[in-house]
C-alpha cells in the first residue's frame, strides 16, 4: 500500500493548493480547500473509488488468495498498519472533497454509504468527521437520516466505543442545522 499511501497524501495537499509545501501533513492539514478542485475530483469518481478502496480490505475475493481483513484488528496489528494508514487517508480525503460543497456532498449521501460509513465507526478511521461534515449545515441530508442511524451514535455513546465527543458533535450538528435547531 506504500504508493497507494504517497498517492492519497499528495490528493489531499492538492485540494488545499499545498502540494508543494513539505510541512504540511495530510492527516492534520485544514482551512482553505480549492473549490474547482473538489469539483474536479467529484466529477471524476474520486468519491466513489475512495468509498471502494474503504470497502475492498474487508470483502470476500477469491480472486485475492487472502480472506478478509477483519476491522478491528487494522490498529492493533503491526503488519496490518498500512491499512488503516490507507482508511484514514481515505477519509480525510473524501472530507475535504465534500468540505462546504453541497454538490460534493450529495455524491456521498446515498443511504447505503452513510451506513457503510457508520459500519467503521469506533475503529479511529476518522469516519465520524467525514459524516459531520456530510451533514454539517445541510438541512436536506439531515432530514433524510433514518432513525437507526442516529440510533447508531446513540448506542456508540451508550457503549463507550471510540472518542464519544466526536459522536456527541455529530449529533449535536443535526439538532442545530445551518444555526437553526430542528
């Protein structure tokens, strides 16, 4: 996954026009991002492929030789490290793509990606900011979450499963919506 990872890093300091500053981390970097940018890597799939390189660790492929990862061991298993690596990469990618861009977002909000996402919740993939920032201020996919997914952070609080302030601020992003409450 080594090239895999150089290439998700570069993609993220290229949405924020930091490609060429060698301080910049990707997993920390914020602010400003580039809006045609974000465009572009919508309008060219990059939504969805990184949704498929999210997903592909941890499906059956016969094809592969090799079972799949199971998701709790890919912090805790050196060997496995590349792998969250890569997911955590991926996420912070996908959320600077959809980072105050509607059309962005809306590539991401089918029902069965937000619970693909809800499904990696508690490992520390980062994928809690990538759903605040899918529903921050965006009324109408708000309005469009089933009860079992807000369910979802609530038994994660509940459980104690992860960070459970970002799970706290995920479900206080849906009751005030663009600083109205709901």
């Amino acid at each position: 996954p080594r090239p895999m990872i150089l290439v998700l890093q570069k993609l993220i300091l290229f949405i924020h026009d930091l490609q060429d500053d060698p301080a910049a981390d990707p997993l920390t970097v914020d602010g400003a991002v580039v809006h045609h940018r974000q465009e572009v890597a919508r309008e060219q799939g990059l939504i969805n492929l990184l949704m498929q390189m999210l997903a592909s660790p941890f499906e059956e492929n016969p094809n592969l030789g090799r079972a799949p990862l199971a998701l709790d061991k890919i912090n805790t298993q050196a060997k496995l490290k590349p792998y969250f690596l890569v997911a955590r990469l991926c996420y912070r990618l996908i959320r600077q793509i959809i980072k105050d861009k509607t059309q962005c977002r809306l590539a991401l909000s089918s029902p069965t990606q937000v619970e693909f996402m809800q499904n990696q919740l508690g490992y520390e993939l980062r994928a809690a900011d990538t759903l605040m920032e899918l529903f921050r201020n965006n009324r109408q996919l708000v309005e469009r979450l089933s009860d079992k997914n807000i369910n979802t952070f609530v038994h994660l609080i509940k459980e104690g499963l992860g960070k459970m302030q970002r799970y706290m601020n995920f479900l206080s992003s849906l009751v005030v919506c663009n600083e109205r409450g709901g």
